[in-house]
C-alpha cells in the first residue's frame, strides 16, 4: 500500500539589506569625488547597531528550495494540502 504523505524540508532564505542615513553638513565646494570619498568613509566608520532594516526590500534567496533527505524521525509542524489548484498550510496541533 502506498504511503499517503511524505516529508519535505522546506527552506526559506530571503535578501534585505539594512540602511543608515545621516545628513551631513559639508563644505559647499566639495567637488562629486570628495562626496564618494566621504561616503566610503562613513561607510567604514559607521557602527553596524546605527543601520536598521528597510523592510521594502525583499527579495527570494538562492537557498529557497526543498529536500525529502535524511527526514525519518522528524516531526512536521505544518500540513500542507491541496485545494483549487492551491495549498493550504495548517499548523499541527498538538
């Protein structure tokens, strides 16, 4: 008889990135190679805790994928079925 369901490993991985902005007050005739200059280095003076997270960027990782390996003994948290051409994901209670 065969197995109704099976197991899959499912891995999420997504790109954001995080920001700092500051607005600095410069002498008016810093000329365009000043301002990279400058920019790179606040870049490599800047502490990482001060950049926070802009949350419109998101974007699919190359690590989103999934694998039925090495599975016996795990324990789903999730079922998945189908419905109308879509799946429906419910917790597992208990």
């Amino acid at each position: 008889m065969a197995k109704k369901t099976k197991l899959v490993r499912v891995t999420l991985g997504v790109l954001t990135r995080v920001e700092h902005t500051e607005v600095l007050e410069v002498p008016a005739d810093m000329t365009d190679e000043e301002l990279e200059a400058l920019v790179d280095q606040r870049f490599d003076e800047v502490d990482p805790d001060a950049y926070s997270q802009d949350h419109a960027f998101w974007e699919k990782g190359q690590s989103c994928g999934f694998d039925t390996e090495d599975l016996e003994g795990e324990q789903p948290s999730q079922r998945v079925r189908r419905k109308k051409g879509e799946f429906v994901v419910t917790a597992i209670e208990g």
